[in-house]
C-alpha cells in the first residue's frame, strides 16, 4: 500500500502527457523505500515457511489420492 506520504512524492514527480502520468527510473530510484522491521520481517518468513510446508503436504496428499484412484479404477484394490 503506498501511504500519503510516498504518493505526493510520486505525484509531485511524475510528468502528465496527455493525461497519462509517468515517472523515470532516476526519480523511482530516489523515492523512499519502507522496510519493516526486522522481528515482523522474521514473523513473515515464519509464516510463508508454514504455509509452503503445508502447501506441500497438501500437494503429497493430492498425490497419494490420485494413485489410489489410479488403483482403485485398474480394479488393483
């Protein structure tokens, strides 16, 4: 989300032709950039590990009932 403060910056930079607003790389370059904090920066890694580790155990899941279909449909069960 880019807050009020980073959108003026923009918008004070930005060149209007015919009614499009654009900025160059050297003005996106020098805008601001917010970095969080290091603890909520270590809470959201925690959190995309988590959602991968079980991404994954889904996906294995997803796996083993598609073989077990697979078997159940040849008659192998």
């Amino acid at each position: 989300m880019i807050t009020g403060e980073l959108k003026s910056k923009i918008d004070s930079a930005a060149k209007q032709t015919t009614g499009i607003a654009s900025i160059n790389m050297t003005q996106l370059k020098a805008l601001p950039v917010g970095v969080p904090p290091l603890e909520i920066q270590q809470i959201y890694l925690e959190r995309v590990k988590e959602v991968s580790a079980r991404r994954a155990a889904v996906q294995r899941a997803l796996a083993a009932d598609d073989a077990l279909r697979a078997h159940a449909f040849r008659g192998e069960l």
